[in-house]
C-alpha cells in the first residue's frame, strides 16, 4: 500500500468520543461527551414538525437560509452594537466544528503558526494540523487557568497568523476578563494576526462573570472570526448547525471552504432552528439559571463527597483533581485514561481524561459535565459516592 498522508499520525480520534463509545458498552452514564440530555425547545419542535412536511427538503443556499442568516446577523449584532450584514458578513455551517476548520483553512497557509491555549478543545490541535498550520500552546496555569502576558506575547513574537479563543473556555470553566481579552487584542494589531473565537457557551456565563464578544471589542471586528454553534444554546448537538460572523472579506473566502467541504447545513433544520435564534433575551437569561443551579448543585455534591474540583465560571465543565486515587496501591501505574476506563467499568460513570486538553504532561485531572437532567445528575453522584469511599479506606 502506498503511503498515507503524514499528517493524520499527528493526532489521535478524539478521546471524548471514545470515551462515550466506551460508556455506552458499559452502559454507564455519560457525563464524558458534553450534550444535553434534555429536548430542545417545544417552538422549535413544532416548527421541525411543519417542516418535515412542507419542506425545505433539498438543498439550501450555501451560505445559509437567508432567514437564519438575517436572524443570526441580527442577535450577533445585538450582543456586539453593530449592524452585520446577513449577505457578506455571516455564513452557516455543519456545526461549530466545521464553522472552526473553515475558519482554519480561510487564514492559514501550510507552515504558518497558531497560537493555542492549552488546556484546549481537542479538535483545535489537530485544526491547526490539517490546515498545515503549527500550533503554539500558551498555557493556562491551574487553579484560576490565567496566563503569563510575556509568554503570550512571545508567541505573537514566533509570527503566530491567528490565535484560538475559546470563551467561556472547554474544559477549564475559564471566563476571560476584559482586561485579558484588550491585552490579546492590542497584541492581534500590534502582530497583525487574526482572533478566531469559539462562543459556543456565550451563553452559560455565571454572575459575577459576564460574556464580552472579541468582536465588539474595539478596532477588533476586522480582524475577529467569531465562531460559534447552535448545539448547546439550543440542545441541538445532531442537528450540526453552526455558524461564522466577520468582515466582508474574510467571510467571503470561508465561504469558499464551505462550499467545498460540505456544501451546506440541513435544509429543514436551519428552517427550525430559526425559530430558537429569534427568542426573546428571556430564554438565554432562563437557560443561564438553569445552568448555574445543576452547576451549584453538582460542585455542592462533589464537596460534600471530598472531591478536589474546578468550580466553572462558565460552560458546564468540572475538572476534578484524581490525584489521590493515583497515589494508591490499586491505581498504582495507571494514566488518566487508564483511571477513566476503569471507572466507566466499575463506577458506572464516565469521564474525560484530561491529559487529552493539556499540551503540557498534566495527568491528574478528569472532566465531568453537568448538562443532565437533575435526575440523571443525582444517579450519577449517588454512583460517585462509591469511588468517594475509596478516600476513606
């Protein structure tokens, strides 16, 4: 057989997605793979229903129904104070996932540099891979996961094209500050690179922490990729709808990847997930309540069990310290994966390792998340009171 393409051996399958496969064998609960395990809302239920027999049932222009556009144009617009043009400014996508590549691939050259945060969502390492980009990992030092300007700076030194920004931050909880995000923007012009943001849980912010857009940063839109999913926001992971915000030019060539990646989002579900981009401010207010009480309850549970965790500012990440288990005879060896594995097998739960976001050699942590209903939450506390009794012995 003729060689294969080199760069696929630079990375592995994605973790996460290995370990629901996993969980599901064992039939554990999932709190790995980070989707709701709730519906999405009735409106857009209803209006999926309509669709399903008036249609659209073929394709959708390209860059996006024009409804959705001029609805996504219109909340994005909202939240930064400026007016986007739905034509030139705003493109829909396979999911964030895809939204992200397209963003990749739109900036970078083979040989060019990104500048990472680490930890980081796995699919940004290997972003950088496919579109013949080198990462460059700042890092996110525990416990609060701030930064050291100068390390940062010095990456914009090595000539870095773009920087990934994932806010609020998978898998740390991190909200950045406005001070952090005005630092990295004077650094973008300064370098004259570009911010390729990840919002996806712009909307799981918890007070005192508030979201603040790169984008309306000022002199910061031309030179912002605001990428973003409807997946969390809404509880529509398998409908894979996502969506990328910028100037005119930028837009216009990633519409250009788009095109010949995939061609463009469902038809009938952009028509249905329409209907939950023009809610009422409510909903997203609502949606951050209902987050923030399973997060208090689940970081409480935690507490009271002895468990050394992350408290999330944002999304519905926990990282929790397995430090003492490894220090034990009966774990002795083991990696974070190895501990997850045996705890999808013994405990019924399932985790991430967290060795699969840190570029640096961190072993000790593991990542819950708590978008469950609170039934399903209370099972899976009530399973970890039995790897809790182990501190004991």
């Amino acid at each position: 057989m003729a060689k294969l393409s080199s760069r696929v051996e630079l990375f592995t399958d994605s973790v996460i997605r290995r370990m629901t496969r996993i969980s599901n064998e064992y039939g554990a609960i999932n709190l790995s793979q980070g989707y709701p395990d709730f519906p999405p809302p009735k409106e857009m239920l209803d209006r999926l229903s309509e669709v399903a027999y008036e249609g659209p049932h073929q394709y959708a222009i390209t860059f996006g129904a024009p409804n959705l556009r001029q609805a996504l144009a219109r909340k994005f617009g909202k939240s930064i104070g400026r007016q986007i043009d739905p034509e030139t400014e705003v493109l829909v996508t396979c999911g964030g996932t895809e939204a992200m590549m397209s963003a990749m691939m739109t900036v970078c050259d083979p040989g060019d540099k990104v500048a990472v945060f680490s930890p980081f969502y796995e699919n940004y390492g290997a972003d950088a891979i496919l579109s013949g980009a080198q990462p460059v990992y700042v890092p996110l030092v525990p416990p609060d996961f701030h930064f050291d300007p100068e390390v940062l700076e010095d990456a914009f030194r090595q000539g870095v094209k773009a920087l990934i920004l994932c806010n609020p931050s998978n898998p740390s909880g991190k909200v950045f500050t406005l001070e952090e995000l005005s630092l990295i923007g004077r650094l973008a012009r300064q370098y004259d690179a570009f911010i390729i943001t990840d919002e996806v849980y712009e909307h799981m912010v918890y007070p005192p922490n508030r979201h603040i857009y790169m984008a309306g940063l000022p002199d910061m839109y031309e030179r912002t990729i605001s990428s973003s999913s409807l997946s969390k926001t809404y509880s529509i992971t398998g409908w894979r709808l996502g969506y990328l915000i910028g100037p005119a030019k930028v837009i216009e060539n990633a519409k250009k990847v788009h095109d010949f990646l995939t061609v463009g989002a469902p038809a009938p579900l952009q028509e249905a997930a329409c209907v939950g981009v023009n809610f009422p401010d409510q909903y997203y207010e609502d949606l951050t309540k209902s987050y923030q009480e399973k997060r208090d309850y689940f970081c409480k549970r935690l507490d009271e069990m002895g468990f050394r965790h992350t408290v999330p500012q944002g999304t519905y990440f926990v990282l929790m310290d397995i430090s003492d288990f490894l220090e034990m005879e009966q774990f002795a060896g083991y990696t974070d994966l190895e501990f997850c594995e045996w705890m999808i097998r013994n405990i019924k739960v399932a985790a991430v390792p967290g060795s699969s976001f840190f570029r640096e050699p961190v072993n000790h942590l593991i990542r819950f998340h708590f978008a469950r209903g609170l039934d399903v939450l209370e099972e899976a506390l009530s399973r970890l009171e039995k790897l809790a009794a182990l501190l004991k012995t």
